[in-house]
C-alpha cells in the first residue's frame, strides 16, 4: 500500500496531516494563516483560510511540475530579401501559434503567478517528426497552411521553425495563494467551502481536476483547467442554481452533490468529459423532514450526509448513471461532519468529542461499512510516557496550549466550591529539577471523568446519550464507572503521594487562546467558566485525567491531548479493506488485560516448555523403534515412490480437436543419493481402446498457466513439444485445483534439476502476456561459440508476483514495472501467489496488487436509412466484439481475466486508441477490418470505438513497491559496482514521459532513495543504460537520443544527442549492451547501430537484422535475445516467442542467425544479468588430423541448431522440419 495522507484542521485553525503508516500527526507548520477546512487529493491539497481565500499545496516530488510555452515564427520568400518577415497581408502573423489564427511574440508570455519561474530562455527546437532538422531548425512548404518538410525544395516559399521554453512550478510544499479573479473580474464575495474530485470522470484526460466552491452568499463556482501541468488552473466560473448553497462535495468521478439552506440537497447530472461542470441540478429531499441536512460527502459510488440533530445518514443507490440513488438509510452515531475519500472509505468528527472517527468494513460489496472507530493518535511534538506522567511531558503538553503550565489537585465538590481551587504554577522556563509540591489527598466519593473508547456502534449511543444527560446542568452527576474504572481508582485513592509524585497540570477554560475560526464546541467551553472546572469536566480541556490513568489505562491520552477537530478530509487517503494502518494498533493504546498477558510468560518458561516437549518426543521415538528392530524390513529403503491421481481435461491436438476426460498421475520418486524424479501420465480412451502419455519430469521445460475464458488450463512444455510449439494442455475443474497441480509440478521439476531457493544473480528474467514471471537459470554454455545451449532446453519456472516487464543487472538488483506502472523492487525471495509451502520462502514475500484494463469493441455499420447502426452485414464482425472481430464480447458476458481480478470501475469510452478518436470515442474506416482514423469521411461506411473497464488483482511474491512515482520504462546498467555500497546506476521513464535517474541504488538498498530529473524537450518512452555508462533512449515521436557525458561523479550527463533514426521508421525500444546498441521500430524491425567506438560513441548508421520482433534485450555480453511475434509452429503461428542470436562475436556484433525457444505467449525477456562468460572451447586442427597416421576418426561436426535462421527474418524459413515426438508417443 503506497503512503498516502489524511488531511484535518482543528478548532485553532492549524493543519495536520496523518500518514497510513504514521502513528501521529504532523503539524503543517509553514501555514502562516489559520485554515478553516481543506480538501485533499493524492498530488495536492486545497484550503480555505481565515481571510476567505483559497491556498494550495502541491506535494513535491522528483520529478518537477514544467510547462511547455511554444510559439513559431514564420517567413516567406521574395526575390529580394530572399526568406524574411515581410509577410503578405493575407499571410498568418510572424510569431503566431501552431495555427497561425493568434499572434504569438516571444514578450507576450507571462507567468501565470508569482508560484512558477522560467527555466531558461526562449530556443530553437531542431526536431522535426523524430529527426532532427538543419542547425536553425526550419521547416520548408509551398504555403500557409500545408505539409512542411525539413529539406528546401525549389517551390519552397514560406518556411517557420518553433521557439520553445520551459516554466516550472516553484511552490511546492507551501501554500500558494490562489487569485480570487473569474474570467471577468475580481469575485464579489469570498469562499466559504470547497471540494476537489473528479480525477476519474469518465474518459477524462489523466492529470485533470475539478474544483468547486461555495461562497459567503450561496453561490458556486468551478475552478477550470487544473491538471497536472497547470496545478492552479485558470479561472474560475460561476454555476447556475436553484437556490442559495452552504456546502458541496465533489466526488472522484462525476458525483457532486451539495447542501441548500433550506436543508435540501442537489445533484449535478450531465458531468461529461467534455462538460466537467455538468448541465442541471435536480432537487433531492433531507433525509429527515424535521431536521433539513447540514453536510454532505461523495465518493465514487456512496453519498452521505448529516442532518441538523448530527444523525448519519447513507444514500442507496448510487452509482454514475443514477447520481441521485434511491433511498436514505439511517446510521448509528452523531457527527458533525463527515468525509469520503479513497475506495469509499469514510471519516467523520463526532459531535460529543470532536475525534476523528473512520468508518470499519468498507468494503465494495459493504459500502456502508460495520463500526465507527476513533482514531487515537498523538500529534506533533507531543511526549508521552506510558508508566507515568512525568513533569517533562505535562509541561510540553501544557506549553502546548498556552505559556505557562498549571497544575491541579483533584478535590471533592464541597472543598472545589468552598475553598476555591488551588493551583501550582510551573512557569516555562522553571528548573526542571525543583520538587514540585505534594498533592493533595484524592476524595475516593469524586467520580473520574470519563474518557470513552469507541470502538462500535453501541459505544456511540452510549456516549451520546451519556452527553444528552450532562446538557441538562451543570452540576448533574457524571455517567456511571465500569469496573475497570472503579479499581482504578480505588488504585490512585489507596497509593501513597510520594515525593516523585507529579502535579496535574490544567489549561485555564476562561483564559483561551482561540482563533478567528468559530464553532460550537469552543462556545462551549467559553461558557464553562471557572466554576465549571470540577471532577466532572469531560467536556472540559483538563490535563488531570492523564496523571490520574497508570499504565493500565483503557485510554493513555486524556482528553486535553486530543485536539478538537474541525474538519477531515481523506480524499488523498488510500486506504482499503486489506489495508493494516498503524492509527490503531499503536503499542501505547494495549489495554491492561494484553499487558499483562504478554507479561505473563516469561522467555525462561517458553524455552524449558520446548526443551521439555523435545524430550517427550525423543524418548517416544526411540522406545517404538526399539521395539521393531528385529523384523525384516518389508520395503526396501533404497528408494520410495509416491503417485498422486487427479482427473482433468486434455486438449487433444489432432483430429477432431476437442477437450477430452482424462486421468492424471505424477509417479514420482526418490533413489539411494536423494536424487528426485519423475514421470507424468496421461491415461485416455482412443476408439475404445486405453492409451496413454507420459512425460519425464527431468524433461520438462516449463508449466505455463494459459489464459482461457472458459477453462482453468495450463501447458506443459518438453524440448520437442517446444521445437513443435504443440504442448500438452491441460484444464482443471476448477482454478484451485489448476494452482494446486502447477505448485506441485513446479516443486517436481525443480528438485529433479536441483534448481533451488530464489534466483542467481545471473538468472533470466521473462514475463508473458498473462502477467506471469518467470526466471531461467542460465547454463555456462548458454553463450558458448560455436556450441550454445540450444534455447528449447532451456528450463524455465514461475516465481510469484505479476509484472509487465522486469530488468536486472549482474549484481542481483531487479526492479518490475506493472500494468498500472507501479513499480517493485525484488525482495531476495521466491514463490508467492499460488506457490506455497515448499515452492515458497517464508520471508520476503509481500502483498502485491496490479490493475489492468480490458478492451471491448463496439462496431457499426452505416447505411441510408438509418445512418450507423449495429445492424450489420452477415459477413461483418459482431457488433460487440474484441480487437479482431472474430469472438463476441458485450458488456455482460466479459469477465475479468481469473477469479483473482476483481472490477474496480464501470465500463468507459477509451479515448486513447492508436489513431485518434472523435469526440465521442469513433473511429471511423471503410470497412472491417482496415486502419482506422478519427475522422469522419465521406468514404467511411463503419465505425468502432473501444471500451475500458478496470480490474485489480491482489496477489503475494518477491516484491517490494518503490513509491511514489509510476514508470512506463527502467533500465539498470549491466554491470558496474564492485562493491556493496557503490551506487548502481539506473534510469527510468516515468508514466508521463519524464526521463528519471535513480540515486542511491546499491546492493545493500536496490530501492534506491530519491529520484533525479533529466530534461528533455519532449516525453520519452524508452531508455537503456549499457556498458561505459551509455544511455540511449526512445522520444514518443520515435526519435532516438544519446545522453552525454554520463559518469559516476555526473550520473545524469550534461545533454542529449539526437540520433537520426533509420529512414521512414519510427523507433520503438532501445536497449544498450557493453559495446552494441540495438532497436526495435514501430513495425516489428530490429536495427543494430554500427561504427560506435570510444570516440564515437553515437555510431555511424543503422543496419537492419530482422523483422517480426517484438521486444530486444541485450546483455552484458552484448548477446542478443528478443522476443518474436510470429515463429512458424507445426500447427500454427506462435506470437510471442523467446529467441536468441546466435554467431555474435566481437568481429561480428550483428550475428548470424537464431535458435527458438520457449513461446508463444511471452511479452518480455531481460539477459541483462547474465554475465557468464562460456569456456573457451580449443578447436581440434585439420592439419593435425591429417598428418597423424593414428587419427582414423573423421573430425567432429559442428552441433546442428534446430529452429534456426541465417540472418534474415526470426520467422522460420521453408527449410525448417519439425522433428516428431519422442517422448509422448502414443502407445
């Protein structure tokens, strides 16, 4: 779980923030202003100030908020002046925008505020389409507007070039005040509440917010164009309503509600992508009619509110299509206000304490939750001792509040009003050695204040009611004691007052330090007055109940310690049912009854337990053993054999292709030595006649779940069946079953190889497009010349997790990237997920969650009649299908992935489709299937658009998240420290396209500590770091660039070389060895950069290896493994395939042909951490051979490599035969 914050404001108007794995909260200390309440997001947080203006603070990060100002000038040709800015009038301006309809000169850019700054000054961008352009960066066309090239042409007329410069944001980590000025003017009357949301609108572009705001006179007002690189916005514009507003929440998506003065609420409809601030308002009753509603909170699919008498209350009913739901729900408890954050998680202030409770039991099936829970932490600068209160933490606790701190005896009744209360001043800056004096004797008949614990629902009608009675009077007797409570005072009463004995402090209730901010309860306590300071104070602010409590308090910080909230906001706060938070579980709030049973067992007795027990056993084994020793031994124990049988379903691979019953058995066994092996049978029926399969264990290459909407399967590969790409696939009844088959048999296969514990250092990492990872451990003779290990002998087992890529190096450092571009760091474990006991360690296994979206295609057809419709041509594709067309997929009958995804969202347009897309998400082509563009012609008769739905996973495995920010990309350099504490360099693109250089990567922290921006001029998408430190990365237009001057004294270079790329293609993936550079371009075609040298770092030229390649990884032997889209198979084409190059060889980088393996299926490979070097192999001599008379032999033949290719495509040539099958023969 990533940290995150929970945001709240007290009744002094000081802002504290609370993170999920903090046990206290931190003082914001730079605010210079009181704050009235706030409204939070992960990246920010928004408040509303005592003067009514509106601050923010950005969090601040690595990686820099920056802004890209562009303008373009423009020039055309005459016979005179040659190009100059003598333009025709009916020319477009000389400094205009890309359009050339705004005129644009290099002064009229301002800053937005006084919270940005300018980088630099205004340059020349010189890259044009992926290449770069002549040194001044023009462009050349016939005329404005048309298509410009980089090269002059003779009918070139008018040419422009781009003008570029950077502003970053500067105010982070304060708060930034935010003008109060609309797109007409200054705003007639301050705020008076706020809310910020909308973060997952429905197709909303990543990084946008929405801001709404509520001012003195009932109005509202958006706050439009925040997003991530303009984090202030615009402007703001005010929002028609039927009547006067108090409060508004907005919600994740397109929830906004608010409160009336009347005490009815409003719900926005019509809150679109392209209309965040949403068409209408539609009128929704109180939850109850005596007593109109007050507050109001939204989340994603839950709305709650609170009424005038403080009751809860929960909307039914509520999801995106009907914002307004169905019905109240009336909920135990009494809050003032109340707070919904992340995953519908709910936090509130009750009414009798003002503590900030959070809601238990929230869960997407429970979206109202159990119990309501306080959350009992210290604040800032607080010092507590659990055994006593000592004189130190009364006195910061005191100066806390005021400048002096005063200590109170506690007294009955008739002595408080006869004699008046008697104090004893401690003044700041007093010894801190003088004997305080001794206190007075404590009248056992004094009730104690109370100081309750909520923990449930019932506690919360106790107490409430227990306030109800105190209302009525001042002098009305306290709530009556628990038994718990009564002992303990009994306790303090019977204990002597000794000299240590301390003074119990109180802050003066009639001499107040209060803020401009005005509430209730602070009213309150003004009314109190001295007279009300008795033993009966509850509502008071006392210090003495805290040097009343010993250490077996129920509750160790007394009601003054706990601040009086005000507001709360958790819409930042990533909190979840699986979440464990520190707020509760805190070692200083163990009641009496834990304390004690923990202390009652002592480590001497729980060892003489143990030491006893082993001896019981001992004594058990030996005497049964005794007793039998003079029989013959029936089994000899030379060797032990155990079969375990199951039934499952086998895909029959030849005619008539279907599923077909079968019985499974795992013979597996044991020899003298301890060696392990196996075999694996398959028993099935063939024309009523009982055959069978088998398969050694020790010939098993991989077990391989495979991802069937219908069935449970898995493969199993052997060396032939993977020449062949015909495994044995097998499906269980049920997923369980599947996952307890495929732990056994990874268990099997690793103990006949000897494979255990987690991966070497050198191992190979590869993850396939199910999200599975897998490791090889690489033989010396992987990258032997001329003999390599061929690639389908190569042995393959699963590790847990679930990544979207991984990359190593050769020291052990290995970091993953996940769908969600979460990012994790390898822990030294293995196993996890469905790999227990035996296949997994004990420790170093950690939750692991990813979420992934799943495309559905909605398809229509034109006709005259009607114009598009989903009435399509017999011949056409279904009207709701996936990507090719050839399978129905509609929204009802598509299911996450397994059983262990879970959906987190309702299906939305994707807007983000290669080729564009129309406003509403259409792309529009000829026909089915073809390329699609978005937008409409004349030639179009069918359309599609793509629709997304989130779904989660939640599993275990090696892996650590490395927060905060996500990455689309990491590199690790091959190889490089020597030592445990020589940083390892590592660069990484984050989700945005920032390039990022990590720091502190080492052996001893392979998570690194902070992270360190690289500049660029435009987003990047992929990078690698090779020997010498060599980095090279991939611009999102496809242009290649080459970072300079990397070192270990400058490990983020001076500046980026562009490179140009090879002609009319556009790059792709990159990824550096020790001496070669190799990349992979937009259509499949892999590209090895000649001539790099020492002196020439950036090479000469491109030259083209192969085609149909999907991803390369090169190692830090410069071998060269990718993974292959298309690979001719016995039955079919195999996507997604493991292949190595082989004859690579410092004569000759490039290679010479490849050797398959393991596919199909695989997404990515990464060698970069084997750094084995093969043996040197001594070739026999010919001339040897032939002049010595004794050598009758022929000279042996070079090794045959199956499955390979001379130079060429990866795609298997015409002279490639498979071989039958040896091993799984049918008898």
């Amino acid at each position: 779980m990533p940290v995150s914050l929970l945001w709240a404001v007290d009744v002094y108007g000081r802002v504290y923030s609370l993170s999920t794995r903090g046990q206290q909260w931190e003082q914001y200390r730079d605010a210079v202003l009181e704050f009235k309440r706030v409204t939070a997001v992960q990246q920010c947080c928004w408040g509303i100030a005592c003067d009514h203006h509106i601050y923010l603070n950005v969090h601040s990060s690595d990686v820099p908020i920056r802004y890209q100002e562009e303008t373009f000038e423009n020039q055309r040709w005459n016979p005179m002046d040659d190009f100059s800015d003598r333009l025709l009038p009916s020319d477009r301006w000389q400094w205009s925008n890309i359009t050339g309809l705004e005129q644009q000169p290099l002064d009229s850019f301002f800053l937005p505020s006084t919270n940005w700054e300018w980088e630099g000054d205004w340059y020349i961008d010189e890259n044009f389409g992926g290449e770069p352009t002549e040194r001044e960066g023009w462009t050349y066309a016939i005329d404005f507007p048309a298509t410009y090239t980089k090269d002059k042409k003779w009918n070139s007329c008018v040419r422009r070039r781009r003008w570029i410069r950077y502003r970053r944001y500067k105010a982070t980590d304060t708060w930034a005040k935010i003008p109060s000025e609309g797109h007409s003017g200054p705003l007639p009357d301050p705020f008076n509440d706020i809310s910020c949301g909308g973060w997952e609108i429905s197709e909303e572009p990543r990084g946008r917010l929405s801001l709404w705001a509520v001012s003195l006179q009932g109005k509202v007002w958006f706050r439009e164009g925040i997003h991530h690189h303009s984090p202030e916005g615009d402007g703001w514009e005010e929002v028609s309503l039927p009547g006067e507003v108090v409060q508004i929440s907005c919600g994740p998506g397109d929830l906004v509600w608010a409160v009336l003065w009347e005490g009815q609420l409003i719900v926005r409809e019509g809150i679109t992508r392209d209309c965040p601030r949403g068409s209408s308002w539609v009128v929704v009753d109180s939850p109850n009619p005596e007593a109109g509603a007050i507050h109001v909170a939204v989340g994603d699919n839950v709305v709650w509110a609170v009424t005038k008498d403080n009751k809860v209350w929960y909307r039914r009913g509520i999801n995106s299509y009907n914002p307004r739901g169905s019905g109240w729900i009336g909920m135990i408890g009494e809050m003032v206000m109340i707070n919904v954050g992340l995953n519908d998680q709910v936090w509130g202030i009750s009414c009798e304490d003002r503590a900030v409770y959070f809601r238990q039991g929230v869960t997407s099936s429970e979206l109202s939750g159990k119990a309501w829970k306080a959350v009992n932490v210290p604040r800032d600068g607080d010092t507590r001792s659990h055994s006593s209160a000592s004189s130190s933490s009364l006195h910061s606790a005191g100066c806390f509040f005021s400048g002096e701190v005063r200590a109170q005896s506690v007294m009955s009744e008739d002595s408080d009003t006869k004699n008046g209360p008697q104090r004893a001043v401690l003044e700041v800056g007093a010894c801190p050695y003088s004997p305080p004096p001794d206190p007075p004797p404590v009248d056992p008949d004094v009730p104690k204040p109370r100081i309750p614990k909520v923990t449930s629902d019932s506690f919360i009608s106790e107490m409430l009611s227990d306030r109800k009675v105190k209302r009525e009077g001042a002098t009305t007797a306290g709530p009556s004691i628990p038994e718990e409570e009564a002992s303990l005072r009994e306790a303090d009463a019977k204990s002597p007052s000794g000299p240590g004995s301390v003074p119990q402090p109180v802050w003066r209730a009639w001499d107040p330090q209060w803020s401009n901010v005005d509430l209730e309860e602070t009213q309150t306590h003004l009314a109190v007055g001295p007279a009300g300071v008795r033993g009966d104070a509850a509502d008071t602010c006392s210090l003495s109940s805290v040097a009343t409590y010993t250490l077996c308090q129920e509750e160790p910080y007394g009601a003054d310690e706990h601040p009086l909230w005000a507001w709360v906001s958790g819409g930042g706060c990533g909190v979840d049912c699986h979440s464990q938070l520190n707020w509760f579980n805190s070692a200083t709030a163990l009641s009496s009854s834990v304390q004690s049973m923990s202390l009652s067992i002592s480590p001497a007795q729980t060892a003489a337990w143990r030491k006893q027990i082993f001896e019981q056993l001992s004594e058990r084994s030996k005497r049964e053993m005794d007793n039998f020793k003079h029989y013959e031994q029936a089994i000899e124990q030379s060797q032990s054999v155990w079969v375990k049988k199951g039934t499952m379903q086998w895909w029959r691979d030849w005619k008539p292709h279907k599923w077909v019953d079968v019985r499974f058995a795992l013979e597996q066994f044991s020899g003298p030595e301890g060696n392990q092996d196996g075999i694996l049978f398959l028993y099935y029926n063939f024309n009523e006649e009982k055959k069978y399969l088998h398969a050694f264990i020790n010939e098993v290459t991989i077990l391989v779940p495979v991802l069937n909407d219908s069935k449970h399967t898995f493969a199993v590969y052997t060396a032939e069946r993977t020449k062949q790409r015909w495994p044995i696939r097998l499906a269980a009844a049920t997923e369980l079953e599947m996952h307890d088959w495929l732990a056994l048999l990874s268990v099997s296969c690793c103990d006949s190889r000897g494979v255990q514990g987690p991966p070497s250092k050198q191992a190979l990492w590869s993850v396939t497009c199910k999200g599975d990872v897998f490791v090889c451990e690489p033989s010396p003779s992987l990258e032997a010349c001329p003999y390599p290990t061929p690639c389908d002998q190569m042995f393959w087992h699963q590790v847990g997790g679930h990544l979207r890529l991984v990359e190593c190096n050769s020291l052990g450092v290995v970091w993953g990237v996940g769908y969600d571009h979460t990012v994790w760091v390898y822990t030294g474990g293995y196993g996890g997920g469905f790999l227990q006991g035996l296949a997994s360690s004990t420790d170093n296994i950690y939750p692991q969650t990813d979420v992934k979206c799943v495309y559905i295609y909605e398809n229509q057809r034109w006709n005259p009649v009607t114009g598009y419709t989903n009435r399509g041509l017999p011949t056409d594709r279904y009207m709701w299908s996936d990507a090719t067309g050839l399978q129905e997929c509609t929204k009802a009958n598509t299911k996450p992935p397994s059983t262990h995804w879970t959906w987190v969202a309702d299906w939305a347009i994707d807007y983000g489709v290669s080729g564009g897309t129309d406003r509403e998400g259409w792309q529009y082509a000829a026909d089915f299937p073809t390329s699609y563009h978005g937008h409409k012609t004349l030639k179009d008769f069918v359309r599609r658009r793509r629709w997304a739905r989130k779904c989660k996973l939640t599993t275990t495995g090696p892996w650590q998240e490395v927060p905060p920010i996500p990455l689309s990309d990491v590199t690790i350099i091959p190889c490089g420290a020597q030592s445990i504490v020589e940083p390892i360099p590592l660069w990484a693109i984050s989700n945005k396209g920032d390039v990022l250089c990590r720091l502190g990567v080492t052996l001893l922290t392979p998570a690194g500590t902070s992270w360190l921006h690289v500049g660029t001029d435009q987003p990047f998408k992929s990078i690698s770091i090779g020997g010498a430190n060599q980095v090279w990365a991939i611009a999102r237009d496809g242009s290649a660039f080459y970072r300079g001057s990397v070192t270990a004294q400058s490990p983020s270079g001076d500046c980026w070389y562009h490179i140009p790329s090879p002609v009319r293609q556009k790059l792709q993936q990159v990824s550096v060895g020790r001496t070669s550079v190799y990349t992979v371009d937009q259509h499949g075609n892999l590209w090895f950069r000649q001539g790099l040298t020492p002196s020439c770092p950036q090479g000469s030229s491109w030259e083209h290896i192969s085609n149909n390649v999907r991803k390369v990884s090169v190692g830090p032997l410069d071998q060269v493994w990718i993974i292959a889209d298309k690979v001719q198979g016995s039955h079919s084409l195999s996507c997604g395939t493991v292949c190595h190059r082989l004859g690579v060889q410092p004569m000759e980088p490039s290679g010479q042909s490849w050797d398959y393996g393991i596919g199909g299926g695989w997404d990515h490979i990464t060698v970069r951490g084997n750094s084995i070097e093969a043996p040197r192999v001594r070739m026999p001599s010919l001339t040897a051979s032939l002049t010595d008379p004794l050598h009758t032999h022929p000279p042996r033949r070079p090794l045959s490599f199956r499955n390979t290719e001379e130079n060429g495509n990866a795609v298997s040539s015409n002279d490639w035969r498979p071989t039958h099958v040896t091993g799984s023969q049918h008898t």
